[in-house]
C-alpha cells in the first residue's frame, strides 16, 4: 500500500535524535513552556524571518490569539476563505465575530483578490488568507487592499511553513500570521501544537499573556486568557525537526515537479493540477487533482493499492454547524467546484520515486482508459 502520509519513516529518520530530545524534557521534568519551546521559537522566527514568535497548543490557538490580539470582537467581520480546514472559521467565531467568506480563484484555490473589496464593510477588521495547500495566497494586492482600507491581515498559514513568495517568507508577510505542527503538516509535532509569529512587539506580548491564562506575572492575571501553552516535549520535537525543513521541502518540490511532469498531458482528458500562484514557491503540503471522475479515480487507485484523500470534501459554508452563517449552496461556485473535483495525492518527503511514478501511471492509466470510452 503507498500511503497518503507516512510519519513513520520520517520518524525513523530521525528517530535517535528525537528520542535524546524527548528524554531531556523528561528528565529535566519542565513539561509546559520553558527553555525548549523558548528555543524552538527563537528557531520558528528566524526560519519565518519574522522578530517573534510564539508557541501554543496548536493551530486553532494561534488562530484564535491572533485575532484577539488584532483587536477582533463581537460584531466584527473578517474576511477569509471557505474552501480551508474548519479550524480557519471557528477561530473567528470563537472572538463572536462574523467569517464572511470570498470565493477563490479556480486556478490556484486560493482567495481571490479581486473579490475582496466588494466584500468589505464598516464591520470588517482584519483579512484571513489561507495558504492552501502550501501555497501562498497572492499577498501584493491582499496588503495593499488592507493598507487602503486600513485593516489587518493574518495569514493562516497552518500548511505553509518555509513557503515563498516574491522573495519573502509565508508568515513575513502580513501583520500576524499562524501556523499549525498537526502531526501531518509539513513541520509536525508528536502530538497537537501551533504558533503565531510577528514583528510587532505589542502583539507578541498580548499573545504570550493570553496563551497562560492572562498571566503577567507568577498568579497575577491581567486579563482573561486560555490555556493554551506549548508542552515542553513539543517545542523539542519541532526544534529538532525544523533542521530538516528546508531538506524535506527539497523533497516535497521535486516530487510535485516529478508528478507534474509525469501527469502533464491529462489537461485534455479532464485532470487538472493546481496552478501555483505567481511568484510564490509552494512547499506542497498536499498535491491535488482535480477531475469530475473523482469518486471513480479514488477507487481505481484504492484498488491499486494507493491511498489518497479529499481536501476538504465539504467548503466551511456549506457544513452543517455553520448554517447559522447564512449562506447556501451556489453562493462560492469556484470554492463547491474545487470541493467537488479535488483528490490528493500521495505526497511527503519520503515517498519513493518508483512509488511517485506507480501513482502517476495508474492515474494516467485511469485517465486515458476514461477518454477511449467516451471522448
Ligand atoms: C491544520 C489547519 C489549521 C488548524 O491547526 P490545528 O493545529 O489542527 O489546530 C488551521 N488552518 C488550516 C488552513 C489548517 O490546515
């Protein structure tokens, strides 16, 4: 069976590193925060060329601390996408504001732009784009509607670590922007864990009370907070980890660029692959097809022993807990077209070329059998 992910050879990769790492926070018994996470985020802020930043538990955290940190409140608006994971939206919910969602551009899946402005109101604070898929969302007239407008952009940028665009890091570029270390990002804790990161030094410090119940000092709390600090064996982990991102996102580009080539003439037969977006490097945390044959080609390839998946099956707008949202079927045409049509592909640092080019054959395979039968 090739697998859609395998953290398990990633693991034995590293596997007596991580061990060390793991035992020294045992050791030293400091479970919560402390001198590993505070490393590893002296490590995350480099990488992401950003002054600061700031571990939490996980992804979702960060989302949520950012946009308090932003200032977002009851009755606010924040413009983002609803073709993302859940966590990009329920953020927003959680400050009691509104996610008021923009369709994307067909070609890369990422916000659109160009739609943006019309979506704007009195209400609305801060911009949200999601760098699908390890891709970056097209930032230049993103930063320059904020600037116009006079709003804050956070970037979730959950799948999009080491991510360029123009020359600047994924998370460099808006105000404030989050990341996620899900065990199946592309930068992946062994267990739950996040962070937000920075310029801004007023921001930072908000975040680091918020994410440890308000605390400004020893039981004093300024504010109310949450807990959502990063464990000690986390911050370890990843600082172990992000040694290796730079060599695994190697990987990840000349696996996309392998499947892109051994896939390139499917265009004409209906499978389409995602466009990167002008001037951005993409770190290809999933690689999708898109095809209307979608249920048939998962099958074909689950019958030839390949696993794959669906990112995301159902846009946030059309879930049911989020109907109170007001919007229905046909409101995001692109994002319900990408849902519909979208298959990910086997995909990680590891995957073996041989393995890579199986995947591709058995989808050309399927592919071109589709079009002798009805062309
Ligand atoms: C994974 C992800 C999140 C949430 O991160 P968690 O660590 O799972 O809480 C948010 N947004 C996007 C786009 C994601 O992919």
């Amino acid at each position: 069976m090739i697998p859609l992910v395998d953290l398990k050879i990633q693991y034995q990769s590293i596997k007596s590193e991580i061990d060390l790492a793991i035992s020294e926070v045992v050791e030293s018994s400091h479970f919560v925060l402390g001198p590993q996470v505070e490393a590893f985020e002296e490590e995350l802020a480099r990488l992401c060329e950003t002054r600061f930043a700031c571990g939490v538990n996980s992804g979702t955290s960060a989302l949520h601390l950012a946009l308090l940190a932003a200032g977002v409140g009851p009755g606010d608006e924040v413009i983002t996408v609803s073709y993302t994971f859940v966590a990009t939206a329920a953020a927003v919910l959680y400050t009691g504001a509104h996610p008021i969602f923009v369709d994307i551009d067909p070609l890369t899946c990422n916000i659109d732009p160009s739609r943006i402005e019309s979506a704007i109101t009195s209400r609305t604070k801060v911009i949200m784009p999601v760098h699908l898929h390890g891709s970056c969302a097209d930032m230049h007239p993103i930063m320059e509607i904020a600037r116009r407008h006079n709003l804050i952009v956070i970037e979730d940028a959950a799948q999009a670590v080491a991510a360029d665009y123009h020359g600047r890091r994924a998370g460099s570029m808006g105000d404030l922007a989050c990341f996620s270390f899900y065990p199946g990002k592309n930068l992946g804790a062994y267990g739950e864990a996040g962070a937000v990161v920075t310029n801004n030094e007023d921001h930072v410090k908000l975040i680091r009370q918020l994410r440890d119940h308000g605390q400004s000092e020893k039981y004093h709390h300024a504010r109310l907070g949450y807990n959502y600090r990063m464990e000690a064996i986390q911050g370890a982990v990843l600082k172990v980890k992000l040694k290796y991102i730079d060599e695994w996102t190697k990987a990840r580009r000349s696996h996309a660029a392998a499947y892109r080539s051994q896939l390139a003439e499917l265009e004409q037969v209906g499978v389409r692959l995602l466009e990167e977006t002008a001037g951005g490097r993409s770190v290809h945390h999933i690689f999708p097809v898109f095809t209307r044959e979608r249920a048939d080609l998962q099958r074909h390839l689950q019958a030839a022993g390949i696993n794959t998946g669906i990112h995301y099956p159902i846009p946030v707008h059309l879930q049911s807990g989020y109907r109170d949202l007001g919007y229905g079927v046909g409101d995001f045409p692109h994002t319900e077209k990408a849902a519909a049509e979208t298959l990910s592909l086997p995909m990680y640092p590891e995957l073996a070329l041989e393995d890579l080019t199986r995947v591709a054959e058995t989808v050309r395979e399927f592919s071109l059998q589709k079009l002798a039968v009805s062309p």
